[in-house]
C-alpha cells in the first residue's frame, strides 16, 4: 500500500505524463499492479516501453524505479516508509544536480562571451585604432641588439640599409648630415650627444594609426630626461621635447609599409646631452650639462629611454599622458597659418595626429603636421 501511495504521488507531479493516473489517490487503486504503473511513466518519460515496469522492479525494491522516475536513480532515499518525505528528499537531490549543471553551463557561456569579446575588441583595434586597452600598439617587451659606429651621414639612413627582422638600435658618435623632419638638419658635436635610431616592428598597426608610435615614443623621452633634468620636460606637438620654450630632442619616425600595415617602424632620435655650444642657426637649442651644469653618460640615458619605451609600449595611459605633457596645453598662444598669425589654444590631438586649436570666436579648428607652427 505504501509503495501504491509512492507510485500515486509520482504521478501526480508527473502531471500528464500517464493520463490515467493524474493524482495520488488513483495511487491506492494501483495496488495490484505498481511496476505496470511504473513502466508507463517510465514509457512516457522516454525510458523503455511500459512492460519495462514489470522488468525493472524484478528481483529489486520498487523504490529503484521510482528513483528512474525522478531521474536520479538514488532509490535508497524511496526506502524511507514515509512515501513524502522520501519522494522529497530524491527531489531536492534532484534539484541539487540541476543547480550543479547550471553553475557549469552558466560558467561556460561565460568564457565563451569572453573569448569572442577579445576576437570583437582585436578586430576593432585593427580597424579603427581603439588604442589603451591592452597595449599601446601591439609591442610586448622589447629585447635589442645595440650596434656602436663611430660615424655616419644618418642612422636612420644606416638603419635602413643594415637592419634585420630584429629589434635594433643603432648608436653614432657622430653624424654628418643628421636628419630633421622635412628639410630640417641636425647640429650635434662629435661624442657629445646622443645619437641613435631604433628599429621596431609592431604588430598589426594600420597605417591610418601610425601616430600611436609618436605618442609612445615622446612619452618614454621625456620620462627618461626626468631622471635628470628637474625642470617639466614637454612634447611640443607632434614630437619635439621640450624644457621650457627651448628644444632638447628632436625625433624623426619613418615607417615602412607592407599593404595597410606597418611592417618596420625607424625612430631616429638626437639628444642634445654634453654640448655646451651651438653654431647652427637653430633657434633654441638646450642640452642635459646646460641645465644641469655637469656631464652625463651618454649610455646611461640610451639605457634609460629603452626601459621607458618597454614600460609606454604595454601602458593603458600613454595617449592620456601624451596629452597632458602637451607644451603650451593651457591658455591661448600665438600660431602661424600660411604667414598668418593668430592666438589659439590646445583643444585635443586626434588619433591620427593632427592638432585642435580653438581660435579668438570659440571656432576649432584642425590641422595637420606643418600647417600650423608655433610662434616661440
């Protein structure tokens, strides 16, 4: 009778799995025939065919087949003579398992929207240049071969003739026609600067996104000059480093491309660092010994900016630091357009380089290199 009461309750919260037997009262009637009972919910439930009730309650407590009723096969807990609370117990292990499968599965979608999360935001650096989310552009830590010449015309110029698929620097004592940007030329005494050019080879950078590069570059000078100089050392845009109104780097970047992207990255760098004199016609030369009265080891600084370049290359912050190291970032100051001098002030500089001013009305205004210069 008890086992008839188990069988009735199952099938009521079976609902209409049996349709004969839909509450647990018909339970009382099924004394005669509980494992034919059990082998049509068995039937309904997709477990073998109805006379499987017969079969399956064989040789064995009729608490088994209703533990594959429920689905857990724990019929141990049907062994209680109280039909509720056992029916209960199977269910809440039943439940137990459910939570368990769910945790799993809720954990596994998780990592799946991860992973095509990650595919989303590569694929959208690549194409709009969504720069400071995992690295800066595409460097990990660098490791260079260091290569010493006495003299050259321009070591970008060696670089470009002598560089590998490694990562290089190449260190001249002295140049004899170092480049500037443009047609700009640049003065240096013999062994009394630092003179070098660096090859890289960043990884999945479009063209449209080179600027990047100069961000990162003007950001690990002027952090490597602060080891030494006291005074705010800025960028006048796009890559000047500057002490106060006068010049002490000067870089010049040359990318070389393979279809949309860049293959080979050139930065040629000349640190004003030992000399104390200038006879060009530049108009506001500085070195390291003016401002600080003594002599620096040339070595040192090289060695310094390298480590700031593998810190900027893998920093969330360099675009932002970029911008706040920006010379003459606050307050209006005078700039010349096409022989037209006008006051202006710093709004923004866009991804892809070019400078915001915002005129005298209130109107901005953008521009790219060599359209606008800044009137010292």
């Amino acid at each position: 009778m008890i086992a008839a009461l188990i069988v009735g309750r199952a099938i009521n919260d079976s609902g209409n799995l049996c349709p004969p037997y839909r509450s647990s009262t018909h339970g009382a009637r099924l004394n005669g025939n509980v494992k034919g009972a059990i082998g049509e919910i068995l039937a309904a439930k997709g477990i073998g065919s109805c006379s499987d009730g017969l079969h399956l309650g064989m040789g064995s407590d009729i608490a088994e087949c209703l533990g594959k009723i429920v689905g857990t096969g724990y019929h141990a807990v049907f062994a209680n003579h109280n039909c509720s609370n056992g029916y209960l117990a199977c269910m809440k292990r039943q439940v137990g398992l459910i939570k368990g499968h769910l945790h799993i599965a809720l954990v596994f979608f998780l990592l799946l929207f991860v992973y095509h999360a990650a595919k989303i935001i590569k694929f959208w650096h690549g194409l709009h240049g969504f720069h400071g989310f995992f690295y800066n552009f595409a460097l990990r830590m660098i490791d260079f071969e260091v290569v010493h010449i006495e003299e050259t015309d321009s070591t970008n110029r060696w670089m470009k003739e002598n560089g590998t698929q490694k990562n290089m620097v190449v260190v001249a004592d002295y140049q004899t026609a170092g480049k500037g940007c443009g047609t700009n030329t640049w003065e240096s005494e013999r062994g009394k600067n630092l003179l070098f050019s660096v090859m890289i080879h960043p990884e999945e950078i479009q063209a449209k996104n080179q600027f990047i590069i100069t961000q990162t570059v003007s950001v690990a000078l002027c952090k490597a000059l602060e080891n030494y100089i006291s005074e705010p050392v800025e960028i006048k845009w796009p890559n000047d480093i500057y002490v106060g109104d006068k010049k002490i780097c000067g870089v010049l970047i040359e990318n070389r491309l393979q279809g949309r992207m860049i293959k080979d990255t050139i930065i040629g760098i000349g640190l004003n660092v030992n000399q104390t004199e200038f006879k060009s016609d530049a108009p506001n030369p500085v070195s390291i010994k003016q401002l600080t009265g003594k002599d620096t080891d040339r070595e040192e600084v090289l060695r310094g900016f390298i480590d700031k370049l593998n810190e900027c290359c893998e920093s969330k912050t360099c675009i932002a630091e970029y911008k706040a190291r920006l010379y003459r970032r606050e307050g209006k100051h005078k700039f010349m357009k096409q022989n037209t001098v006008f006051e202006a002030s710093i709004v923004d500089v866009k991804d892809d380089g070019r400078l915001m001013l915002e005129d005298e009305k209130g109107v901005a205004h953008l521009f790219r290199f060599k359209e606008v210069t800044f009137i010292i």
